[in-house]
C-alpha cells in the first residue's frame, strides 16, 4: 500500500510539471535585472505596480523565452533625493539592465542624468516638456508629453469664444512646463493669458484662498488648472468655498488631474462639479475589458483600503512599456550587463581607486545596444497604438469630459487632424479642422447651468473702468466737459446705454483729457496712445476707427455712419442766367434738332410743291415755307393743308418727334429753373487742389493727413473748431481768408448742413471710413459684448433716438444730402427718335421720286444730254399739277387703247428746247405735241 505522504509527494510533482507549461515560465531562462522605482504611497504608484506585475506574468505566459525580466521595486518615497538613492541602489548592488520610473518629472529629472552618465536606459512616465529625450539618450518617455493637450486646450477656449484665461499650475518644474506651450496654442487662436497663478504644492488652505480672493477682483472669469491630484483636490475645496464654483465661472484641467479623478476623494469630486477638462483617449476592445476585470480583482485584493480606485491610463502605459522592454531584452538576447569601472571627472576608463557612487557603478556594456530596439518602438497595446519614436510616446486624441455626479461625462474628442469633434472620426473623405461648439455634447457648467459662461465679468470690487473722454472747443454736441459736471452729450449718451444694455454690472468713471491747460482739443491720436500705455482702459468720443489706431487699441463696432465728404456753397445764379432757356439741351442736340426742322420741311416742299398752291409762288416764298412750315410745328401753328398721302404719313411721324422734344425741353426746364438754386459751387475735390483754393477741416482731425494725401499742401489748409467757424470760413470764400470747402466726417457735416443748409450743400465723391467707435485696450473681453450691445442699439431704434436729441432730425441719416442739379438732355436720349424720322422721311422722297422719274420716262429716254435732261425735269418738276384733272383724263375701262387720246406734254413757257438739238420753238401758249403713244 502507498504510503500517504509520498502519494501527496508525487502529486505535488505532477502538478508542478503540469502547471509549469501553462504559466509559461521557463526554468533555463536568463534572469535580466530591471529596476522599478515608484511612489508606493500614491494611487499612481499602486496602480503602476500591479499594471507592471501583470504585464510581465501576460508576457511570458504566452511565449516561449530564452530570457526573463526579474523586477526589483524601490520606493521613492515621493521623494527627489529618496528616487536618486533607489536609481543608485539598483545600479550598484543588482546591477539592472534599466530603470522603469520614477514617476514624477521632478524625481526624474536626476534619475535620467544617472542613467546618461552609467548608460542605462530609463523609462518613466515624467510628462514635462523641460525633460527631453533629445537632450538625453537615454530617456525614453512611456507617457504624453503634457505639451501635447496645449492645442486641445486651447481649441476648446476658441470654441467657446473666450479671449483671455487666467492659468492656475503648481510651483513645480511639473506645472511651469505647460505654460509656453499654452501661450503660443492660446495666441494662435487669438485669446492670451491675462495672469498667471502660482500655487506651492506645500500651500496651506489659507494661502490658497487668498489667492482665489485675489482671482475673484479680476474680470477674467475662465481659469485652466494645472495640478497634480493631491494638490488639485485642495484647491477646488477652497475655490468652492469661496463661492467660485458658481454661475459665470469656468474651469478648464489639464490631462494629469483629469485621467487622476478616480484616485481622488467624493468630496472634491462634489466641489469640481462643471469642470470640464482634456483627457487621453484610449480605445475600447476586448483584450482592454478582460484586463480591467481580473485587474480590478487584483488590486483590491492587494490594496483592500482603496475600495473606489480605477485603473487609469497611466497604468495602461506601464502595462505596455514594460512590455516593450521585456520584448526588446527578449530581441537582443542580452544577459544582466557587465559595468565597467568608469572616472566621470576623467572620462576614462580604470581598474581601481577610489571612485565616487558613480564611478564605482561604472558604465553598463548593454545599456547602447539595448537602448535603441525601445527608443523606436511600435506595437498595438492596450492603450491602443503604443507608438514610441525617438524616444517619446506619440500622442492620441483627447476625450473632452465634463465632471458629472460622480465622475466624467465624455461630451466630444479632439484630434490634431479635424480638431473638436463630436465622433473621433467624423468624416473619413473629407478632413476639416474645426473647432465648433456645437460638435460638442451638452455641458453643464458650474452652478448647475447650461448657459455657456462668457468668461468675463466685471468685479464688485476693485478698480474702476477708467475711460477717457476728450476735452473739445467746438461740436459739443458729440462731447462736452464742464468744470465739475459728467460729460454729456451724443456719444456719452450712447456710451451709457450700451453698458446698460449688458448682462452684467461694469463700474466705470470718466476722466477728462485734453491740453494741459484745458483750453483747446485733444489729439485724439495720443488719447488713444495712453490706451496702449496703460494710463487708462478706454475712450469714449468722437474717436474714429482707423487702422493706425488699431495697432495699439481694439475698437468696437461703430455706432455712426462712416465717410469722409465735402460741404460748399450753394451757386445760385443760374436762374437769373439770360441763356438758361439753352441749358435744357446740349449744343449738338439743338444742331440735331435744327438739321431735322429744315431737313423736315424740305422733304415736305418737295411733295406738296406740283399739288399744293399753298407750296408754289417765287423762289423766295418757297424758301420761306420749308422753314416756316417746319418750325411752325414746334407748337402746332402751321395752316397749311398737305395734299399728298407722302407728306401725311412724314408729318404724322414728325408731329410725334416734335411732341417728345418739346415736352421733354419743358419738363427739363422746369426743374432748372426750381432745383438749380442746389447748385454747388463745385463738385469734385481735386478741383480745389487744382485751382489753388484754400480748405478747411475740424481741429485735431485725421481728415488733415487725408487732405495731405491728395496733393493738398500744407499752406492751404485751415483748420477751425465749431460750427460758426465753418460757416464764417465759407461764406467769405478762399480770395477772402476764408476756405472753399470744409472737409469733414458725416456726422460733421450732417450736423452743420442741419444748422446752415439752406447756404451750403454737400458734394461728393465720399470716402468710405469706418465711423465713431469705443477704443479698448488690446484683447478687452469687454470688445465683444459691447459690440454685440452696438449693433442690437442701433437695430431696436435707439440709436436714432439718441441722435435725433443731440444732431437734429437729420443727424444720422444715411441719405445723401448733395444738391442734385438737373444736366442738359443730349443727342444720345434722341437718337432712336431722329432715325425714325429720317427713316420715314427718306422714304416718302425716295417714293415721290421713283414716282416722277417713272412719269417722265420717256423725256428721260430721250438723246439729249444729262444737262437738257435735268433743266426739262426741272422745269416739269416746277409745272403745278392738277391732281383732279389727272385722274379724269385717265381712259376708262372698256375702251380700247386704239381708242385712247394721245398722250401729250404741254408747256405754257416761250421756248422749251433749242431748234438745233431737234425741237421746234413756239410761240408762249401754243401746245407742242412732241410724243404720241400709240
């Protein structure tokens, strides 16, 4: 019988030449050395460990493998000098091939310096940029950089519309490698940092709350914390109770604080409640959801006390870097490393001595060979893409999460390829960058609110807006200061309403600016100059918005018309012109006219003048007809009857010429003779340049340089101060020491034509400008808000209203207040008009004459020459004609052409022809049949 004992003996063998497979551990393995240094107090640093004992149980129970990571963990005991001591233990007592860790920049950053000096790769998870593994190669970085989130940050604040942030980071190396970063992401979408606060991490509460009190008198109202947990959670504690976790405040965290909520308490959860912050994205899978479950096991298992902690992304980058490296040793094949001893004062290599810490660690002969395979290295972990590249972990997208209830709530993603996004790929053909708003899940902000803070706010306490306003002699209407009294007028008016208008309280006061002696106007160049001086923090006038200003200040929208015009004398000597009754029509169109009234009456003398007593007598009647009859229709006198279907239908057509002409000259007329007193004295500006002519413009005016600009010299222009001065200056005219024109803005010059517009008018062309508007210094939230306030002003009519109080009904009007005069009508309105007369009256000649020349055929058949043949047309042309007894000569129908007299030609004149070209001469009256038709 078996004995018990040695059955039990035999079993426990079995089962461990059974077990042993499975687990993947290979007895003949070569041990390689890793030293792990990590903060064993912190929720990190538990995490980390069990994240990086998993990995290594992971990695060789699913391979065969002819090496093996032995780990050694130190504790840093969150500690600079207790991370240095552990980094020095492990290289000198294990050796170890590298050094996971430790976590935190500030500890790394005199672990890498070791690791560079005895060449021994040194992984660790220290995000801040001042540690760079350029710098050092042998630092490989296992997490992002926290550069990386600077441009997800500061996206989110364009998104939002924010100008200016305020940045909350601890006194560390940690906290401060953020700040350029967010400065230069922050500048490239037009918002700044206004202030930058700095907490200690050993700050007591009390400190902390005098600093938020000192945040509270600020008008930014969008803070961007930069902490690590154990800070961050005191922190939000005192912001609450200093009641800066309510409505109109904004807080954006960073990716540290944001990925390390799970390791902090429920009530700093509960103060944080609004917060929105950026956070590494990691990719759901399978492998990912079977790791959190049997980790989550293990953890609590090993830490019972931490019943609420998650694992994090920190713990899934250690998970993955560990193994990289255990694949890179496995890849190499390289036992525990062999040191050399090594003198760093000397950079030899030696035997003996005595030697430092250092030296007495020596250099390791694997760490350049090793420190390649993990400096690039590229794998799919649970992370996701575990992509390390020149030592540095490439970054992934962000999740934008909002903290809800009892953690975070993901409300979008940002990717450096289509920036916020509401899905992480939102568009696969088509890649845009964006960074709307509305691609963004609901959020609600501190307070309990969905309305989107506008992250500006004027304090209840502190200094006061300082705003300056101009001292002016002249156009009070606009401004006007006296002695121990607020400003008032038009632009103060709509100064106040607009700072009504906004959603909140903005405590301001006015303080005059001018000459030194009060006397006089400002230059309102250097009023807005002490803007960018920082003297004061507004100005509020008549400031016009130029792009030279702009340099130094931001404007608001504007709240008055914009353009630069001219105002000149009225002419009015027109109406009592002798000539003015040919002003209604240019010269070449009265020629015109003149041509067709002779033209006209010629074609009509031609038609009527064989049928028509009233167009036949002597030479110098029949002259006296064709313009008698012509001009005659000018107002319809003419009595003369037309016989002839020709004349008719030509006289009917010009009836209707002459009808348009003459209503057209009247109606023309007319309004010269009511509108012309408009008439300025002239029309275009460069005129005055040419003619020599003196100009004028307003005191302290930017219009001077305009005028400069368009050859104006500097010897004709004058400048004056009021209205009175303006109209003295133009009423004595530029021979008599005063100007021809005063140049001015719109709004000027509205208000003085309203004053003087029965003596002045305006002319044109005007220059385009921007108009009136509020300076602010550069970045001012409140720019905006009180442009948005401007523009709903001037749509809801009270902008009109305030400017009917100040300038007069016609103050603000855009209509164009130019005298119009009444121009000559010229040839090209008739144009159409004279053709059809032409047309029509060439026709019935050309009719006429086929007409005659068809009755005269035979006589044009004859042999005589052309000279007989014109002189017997002529004289046949001058014959009357008898159109009745033409008609009753004409043979019947029904008798036959035998029948038919003979066609004869009498002349009643003494001779017709000579005898020698064939033609007998008659006595005067005796009828000549010379042709016979058969």
């Amino acid at each position: 019988m078996l004995n018990p004992n040695l059955f039990c003996l035999y079993l426990l063998l079995f089962m461990s030449f059974c077990i042993a497979p499975l687990s993947g551990h290979n007895a003949t393995a070569v041990k390689a050395h890793v030293g792990i240094i990590l903060d064993f107090d912190t929720t990190v640093g538990k995490i980390t460990k069990t994240c990086l004992s998993m990995a290594l149980e992971d990695f060789y129970a699913k391979r065969n493998h002819s090496t093996m990571i032995v780990p050694h963990f130190r504790d840093s005991y969150s500690d600079v000098v207790g991370a240095a001591s552990a980094a020095i233990d492990l290289l000198k007592n294990v050796p170890v091939m590298a050094i996971v860790g430790p976590q935190k920049s500030i500890q790394a950053d005199f672990v890498i310096d070791i690791g560079d000096k005895v060449r021994v790769p040194i992984i660790s998870q220290a995000t801040s940029p001042a540690l760079s593994p350029k710098e050092s190669p042998y630092f490989i970085r296992s997490a992002q950089c926290s550069s990386y989130q600077a441009e997800a940050i500061a996206a989110i604040v364009k998104a939002f519309g924010w100008r200016q942030v305020v940045f909350i980071y601890e006194d560390t190396n940690y906290g401060s490698g953020l700040v350029p970063f967010l400065t230069e992401g922050l500048l490239q979408d037009d918002a700044l940092i206004s202030y930058q606060s700095i907490i200690s991490p050993s700050a007591t509460n009390d400190q902390i709350l005098q600093e938020l009190y000192k945040l509270m008198t600020m008008g930014t109202r969008v803070f961007v914390v930069h902490m690590l947990p154990s800070l961050a959670s005191r922190f939000f504690k005192m912001a609450k109770a200093a009641e800066m976790m309510s409505k109109g405040y904004t807080w954006v965290i960073a990716d540290a604080l944001t990925s390390l909520l799970d390791s902090v308490d429920s009530e700093t959860i509960e103060a944080m409640q609004g917060v929105i912050g950026v956070k590494a994205y990691i990719p759901r899978s399978n492998e990912y959801d079977n790791f959190t479950r049997r980790w989550r096991k293990r953890f609590h298992k090993e830490n019972p006390e931490m019943d609420r902690t998650e694992l994090n992304v920190f713990g899934l980058w250690a998970y993955d870097s560990i193994t990289a490296l255990a694949l890179a040793i496995e890849r190499s094949g390289m036992t525990s490393p062999q040191f050399k001893k090594f003198d760093i004062t000397t950079n030899q290599v030696v035997n003996g001595g005595n030697l430092t810490d250092l030296g007495a660690i020596g250099i390791s002969s694997t760490g350049p060979s090793l420190v390649p395979l993990i400096r690039n290295f590229r794998s799919k972990g649970l992370s996701g893409d575990f992509s390390i590249v020149d030592g540095q972990l490439l970054p992934s997208a962000f999740r934008i999460v909002n903290v809800i209830g009892k953690g975070d709530n993901t409300v979008g993603f940002w990717t450096k390829t289509y920036g916020i996004s509401g899905k992480l790929k939102p568009n696969d053909h088509k890649i845009v960058y964006s960074t709307n708003k509305d691609h963004l899940g609901a959020i609600v902000w501190p307070g309990q609110t969905t309305i989107v803070p506008k992250g500006w706010e004027m304090p209840t306490s502190g200094k006061k807006l300082r705003v300056g306003v101009p001292i002016k002699s002249g156009f009070t209407e606009f401004v006007k200061i006296e002695r121990d009294a607020e400003p008032t007028g038009f632009c103060i008016d709509v100064f106040k309403e607009v700072m009504q208008s906004l959603p909140y309280a903005v405590q301001y006061e006015f303080i005059a600016l001018g000459p030194p002696d009060g006397q006089g106007t400002a230059e309102y160049n250097d009023l807005v100059y002490q803007i960018f001086l920082g003297e004061i923090d507004a100005v509020v006038g008549d400031i016009a918005i130029l792009a030279n200003r702009s340099r130094f200040v931001d404007f608001s929208f504007p709240y008055t018309e914009s353009g630069v015009s001219a105002v000149v004398p009225i002419k009015d000597n027109e109406r009592k012109n002798a000539w003015i009754f040919m002003k209604p029509l240019t010269t070449d169109l009265w020629l015109t006219i003149g041509t067709f009234f002779v033209f006209t009456g010629f074609v009509v003398w031609v038609l009527e003048h064989r049928v028509n007593k009233e167009f036949r007598g002597p030479l110098l009647q029949q002259v006296g007809m064709i313009f008698w009859f012509s001009f005659s229709t000018i107002v319809f006198a003419h009595k003369e009857k037309v016989i002839s279907n020709l004349t008719r239908f030509v006289v009917i057509v010009w009836f209707c010429v002459v009808l348009v002409l003459t209503s057209s000259y009247t109606a023309n007329l007319t309004s010269m003779l009511t509108i012309q007193q408009l008439h300025p004295t002239i029309t275009d500006l460069r005129d005055l340049s040419k003619n020599g002519d003196f100009v004028g413009y307003q005191v302290g005016s930017y219009v001077r340089g305009f005028l400069q600009s368009m050859n104006f010299e500097d010897s004709k222009l004058r400048s004056y101060s009021t209205l009175e001065d303006y109209d003295d200056a133009l009423s004595r005219g530029s021979r008599n020491g005063g100007v021809a024109a005063i140049v001015d803005e719109l709004p000027y010059l509205r208000l003085f034509l309203d004053k003087y517009s029965h003596k002045y008018t305006m002319v044109g062309p005007t220059n385009k400008t921007a108009g009136f508007g509020f300076a602010f210094r550069r970045g001012s939230p409140l720019v905006p808000d009180v442009s948005r306030a401007i523009l709903d002003f001037r749509e809801g009519g009270n902008l009109m209203r305030i400017s009917n109080k100040w300038l007069g009904e016609e103050g603000c009007r855009d209509s164009d207040a130019t005298g119009k005069t009444s121009k000559s009508l010229t040839l090209d309105s008739f144009k159409g008009l004279f053709l059809i007369s032409l047309l029509s009256s060439s026709s019935a000649l050309a009719i006429f004459l086929s007409i005659f020349f068809y009755e005269n055929r035979v006589l044009l058949a004859s042999d005589a020459s052309i000279k007989q043949k014109i002189y017997a047309l002529a004289r046949v042309f001058d014959e009357e004609k008898d159109i009745l007894s033409s008609k009753a000569s004409r043979t019947p129908r029904g008798i036959p052409a035998a029948q038919s007299p003979a066609i004869s030609i009498s002349y009643q004149h003494e001779e017709v022809f000579s005898q020698d070209e064939g033609f007998s001469i008659t006595e005067p009256g005796t009828p000549i049949h010379h042709a016979t038709a058969s």
